[in-house]
C-alpha cells in the first residue's frame, strides 16, 4: 500500500540542525510531489514547503527561506528536510505528506493525500 | 496568526448536523480550490475533502464540503462519536510565490 515512512524523533540543542528523511513505497516515487508540514504542541499546521521528486524543483514556504533545505533520493525514494539554526520555536512534529492532484479538463487539483506518521523534533538547551 | 480563518471550536450531539466554517480572501479561497483534513487525536492528519466537494475514497458521505467566494465550509451529518476530531481547511494562496495555507483548525467535541 502506498505510505511514507519518516525517521525517528531527535532532540537538539538550539542552534543546531536537523534533517528529517521522508522514505515513500507502494508508488512512482517521481510522479508525485512532497509536502512537509510541520504542528507546535498545542497548535494547527504549517506548511514548510514542497519539492518535485521529478525534476527537483523546490518552494519553500516564506518563513523558512534561508533555513530550509528540502531534497530528494530518487534512488531509495526519500525525500529530506534540513531546517538549521534552530529555536525553541521550531519544535514540532513534522509531517511529509504526498502531493496528490486530479486531472478535471486539463486542469489539475492539488492536496495531500497521504501523510507520514509524523517526526517529532524538540529542540532544548 | 492564520491568513485562513476558522472557528477555534464546535460541537454537536450524535446524530446532528454541524458545520464548520473557513474563511479566507481573493489570493486564496476567492481564487483556488478548497481541501479539508481531519486529524484525530494523536494521528496524523488524513485528506477528508478536496477540490471544495470532492470526497476521496472511503470517507463517508456523511461528510460533505463546500465554497462560495472567499468561504467555504465543512459539513458532518449523523454526528457520530468517532467524529470529535480538529478540522483544517487549507488553500493555496497566490500570494509570496505561492504557498498552502492551513486555516487555525476547529476542534470538533461531540457531546
């Protein structure tokens, strides 16, 4: 069946880095691109930013410019998300989801119809 | 502070009919489709609603969406137990070179 199996929890100090992997099975890994979202305790979702394991091509959302990196391994299907220089603020758990889309009249719809579990990262002093 | 609002909270008893709002502006909702997700407690979200009205396979048609200019909403018919979930809207915004925004969410108690 089609999943996305993330890595597991870290804990890190603030200023460090962190990188999520993202491993997706039951689909063509390049047909389809990748979400992450992230949720604070407490709090809704926010969307990171979105890469194409076809082509590459990356968004990022506003916030995360300059903090974010997000690539792919085609060749395990894994998608990463490094954020750097992390505060309190960015712990969370963090989602991949997969960008699913349908085709009406030549025009496609987007939404993320399969998640992963979920990482959570604390970030502590 | 979300650019898509929701109400923070909603509540119904079984068997009754709720609807939760999800309001948004011309750069968003007024200009793109409208996805809904319902994340139980502990879980992961999971996709409940796309394209406004759209239900994927294997959601109930108890659930049903909908949109109007820069609004949309969710409905839940026949309340049940396994309902009582938080709710999130979401929308692309053309705004920043594009984005996803989520509205707040709305936690839904089934009394």
């Amino acid at each position: 069946q089609v999943q996305l199996l993330q890595s597991g929890a870290e804990v890190k100090k603030p200023g460090a880095s962190v990188k999520v992997s993202c491993k997706a099975s039951g689909y063509t890994f390049t047909t389809y691109g990748i979400n992450w979202v992230r949720q604070a305790p407490g709090q809704g979702l926010e969307w990171v930013g979105w890469i194409s394991p076809y082509n590459g091509n990356k968004n990022y959302g506003q916030k995360f410019k300059g903090r974010v990196t997000m690539t792919i391994d085609t060749s395990t299907s894994t998608a990463y998300m490094e954020l750097r220089s992390l505060g309190s603020d960015d712990t969370a758990v963090y989602y991949c989801a997969r960008e699913g889309y349908v085709d009406y009249d030549s025009f496609y719809y987007y939404f993320m119809d399969v998640w992963g579990k979920g990482t959570t990262v604390t970030v502590s002093s | 502070q979300s650019i898509v609002t929701q109400p923070p909270s909603a509540s119904g008893t079984p068997g009754q009919k709720v609807t939760i709002s999800c309001s948004g502006s011309d750069s968003n909702i007024g200009g793109h489709t409208v996805n809904w997700y319902q994340q139980l407690p502990g879980t992961a979200p999971k996709l409940l609603i796309f394209k406004n009205n759209q239900r994927p396979s294997g959601v109930p048609d108890r659930f049903s969406g909908s949109k109007s200019g820069t609004s949309a909403s969710l409905a839940i018919s026949g309340l049940q137990s396994e309902d009582e979930a938080d709710y999130y809207c979401a929308s692309w915004d053309a705004t920043l070179n594009g984005q996803w925004v989520f509205g707040g969410g709305t936690k839904l108690t089934v009394l």
